[in-house]
C-alpha cells in the first residue's frame, strides 16, 4: 500500500482552524449514555446528542458537532448525554429516550434525521432542540437550526484546487443528491470556472453528475474515487460524510505523488486517516462552535430561535490552511484568495450562479 511507501511532506506550516483532537465514542444506538460534569463547576443543565447511522467518529458534521457538545461540558459544567444511531431506525427513538431522560437541550446531527426534530420540539415545548444541517420553513419558539453556506467556501477550494493541478484534470463526487451535497459540488466546480477566467486556464471539472447514492457504500466510493484518479483526476473532493476516506485512501495507494483531496465539512488534514499526507485543503463548517454557543445561549437564558446559516462573513464556513501543500501552491494565491472572499462577503460573487 502507498500510505506505507508514500513519502511524507515536511511538517510544520499553519495551524489547523479547528486545532481539537478527534473524539472515538461508544455509545451505539442505546440508551443515552450520561456524562460525568466536566472541568468546570457542574451546573443543573443537560445537554444532549443523537447522531445520525454515521456516529461520533465519522471525521465528518457527527464528530465535529460532538465537539461542541464536549466543549460545552468542559467550560460550562453541563451535564451531557449522547446516543450514537445505527441505523435511520435509531433516530427517532434516541430523540425520544433524551427527552425521556429531562435532556434541557437535544442536538440532532445531520439531515438524515429530516423532520424527526421538528415533530419531537412540537410535542415538547418545554425542551429546546438544535438542528444540525437540516431546515424547516417555519422554526418553533424552542428550536434552533443550523446551516452553513458551503458553497460559498467550496469556491474557494475549487479555485484552490484548479491552482494546484498539474493534469489539469480535478473532479468531485457525492453520497446522495440532495442540496446539502450538491451545493459543495456546484460551488467547487464554479471555482474552477473562476480560476479558468482569472488565470487564461482550462482545468476541467469531473464528477458533478456522480454519487454513490448512500453514505455508507465503501466499495463503490473507493471505485469511484479510484476511477477518477486512473482517469487523470489528480485533485478529488468527495462529499460523502465518512466515505471520503475512502478517497483518501485511494490517494495515499495511488501512483501519483500529486494526487490530493480536498476534504468536506472538518479539518480533513486533522480528522482523516492519513489525511496528513493527502488533504490539499477543507471545505469547513463551524459546527462545534454553533453547537457550543447554542448550549451557552440557553444556559445563559438568551436561546433564539432562529435558522442560523454560517458564512464567510460570519466565519461559520471556511477553508482549512494547505499545510505541506502550500510549497506546491502558486505565489500570491492567497492573495486571490482573501480578494474573492471578500467579493463573496460583499454579494459580488454568487458561488452557485
């Protein structure tokens, strides 16, 4: 295998934006498994999480969210409890096991939980719920949702990634067809586009139109990722939750030495196996801080109900640094970087246009 043989890039350039380290958990689809205070001086709140059939230790919105939970719990004294799902049928049971349990806030990760949340806030006034990836056109008085805008930060990255490619060749996948996917996708590829024009190039985009159709498919994504590569892909962008590491693998065993992913949702450089050597740059979303500042909200009594959507502006969407990659990268990209940014933030620029 080449993650064996690969050579390693020299080490020490940025620090990751979202310097914590992974978390691996063990609650699996039970009963809601209770935390122990934290480091602060315990106070009387319960904050809790259900995470989708991907769990806490996906590299992906599951474990990043879970961080904001721990974090809430080492500077706030919340008391925590947590269920991993196994299963879609776990879901909608571990919601009600929280609010069984006298849970003051339930966190739920993902949108495959689509409107489990929303029923569960209905029946429960009295316990305040936050939403992880996944909206309502109207939000109830005890709900909170949280989106991000990462099409926005996935141009960034396809412009990142179109400076990078040696083929000239990069391309993109998904886990299913839904907007939470397709808008990295379109957003990456309009990136390209605006590389293209910026810089006289032809960097040709693959994949738009490919998905693996599930998140848990691990055979057919390392063929997917696999067949990009083979094809003269040498930058790849899976959005698939934890089945990107399956492209990750795929570069660390390929041919190439130029061969890079540009990982989804956390700090792949940090969260992915073997990412260290393979992540060119991550299309991020900052779910530990809103998770976190949604518990502090309501322990402090100032919760609003709202739909939050992170973005450049607000930071709550991002790119992670390029790490080794960043000798590789041509001069002044940064430079091009902070102004299409800043283009994005004044309404200039619509990354899915």
């Amino acid at each position: 295998m080449k993650n064996s043989l690969r050579i390693k890039r020299s080490t020490g350039v940025a620090a990751a934006v979202l310097g914590v380290s992974a978390l691996v958990l063990s609650a699996c689809g039970a009963a809601p498994e209770e935390g122990n205070g934290g480091d602060v001086e315990p106070i009387d709140y319960t904050a809790c999480m259900v995470s989708d059939e991907g769990g806490f230790d996906d590299g992906s919105f599951n474990q990043a969210s879970h961080e904001g939970l721990t974090r809430a719990k080492a500077e706030l004294g919340v008391e925590t409890r947590e269920a991993e799902s196994n299963a879609s049928t776990d879901m909608g049971p571990n919601i009600d096991q929280m609010v069984d349990a006298g849970c003051n806030m339930i966190i739920t990760a993902g949108f495959m939980f689509e409107d489990l949340p929303l029923s569960a806030a209905e029946a429960n006034p009295e316990t305040k719920f936050a939403v992880v990836d996944y909206g309502y056109e109207t939000v109830p008085e005890n709900m909170r949702t949280l989106n991000y805008n990462t099409a926005e930060a996935a141009y960034l990255a396809g412009y990142v990634a179109a400076a990078y490619s040696k083929s000239g060749k990069v391309g993109t996948f998904g886990g299913a067809e839904i907007s939470t996917v397709t808008d990295f996708m379109f957003g990456f590829e309009n990136g390209v586009e605006r590389y293209n024009e910026d810089n006289d190039a032809d960097v040709e985009v693959e994949g738009v139109d490919t998905f693996v159709g599930d998140f848990s498919n691990t055979v057919k994504a390392k063929q997917i990722s696999e067949n990009f590569l083979q094809s003269g892909v040498d930058v790849l962008m899976p959005v698939a939750g934890p089945l990107g590491q399956t492209a990750v693998d795929a570069v660390n065993e390929s041919a190439s030495e130029d061969d890079a992913v540009v990982w989804v949702d956390t700090d792949g450089h940090e969260y992915a196996n073997g990412g260290d050597t393979a992540v060119l740059t991550s299309v991020m979303k900052n779910m530990g801080l809103t998770v976190f500042e949604s518990i502090e909200q309501d322990v402090n009594e100032e919760f609003a109900s709202e739909a939050y959507v992170g973005t450049l502006e607000n930071e709550g969407v991002g790119i992670a640094p390029f790490y080794d990659f960043e000798a590789d990268l041509p001069d002044g990209l940064q430079g091009e970087l902070d102004a299409l940014r800043a283009e994005i933030i004044a309404g200039e620029v619509d990354p899915l246009d």
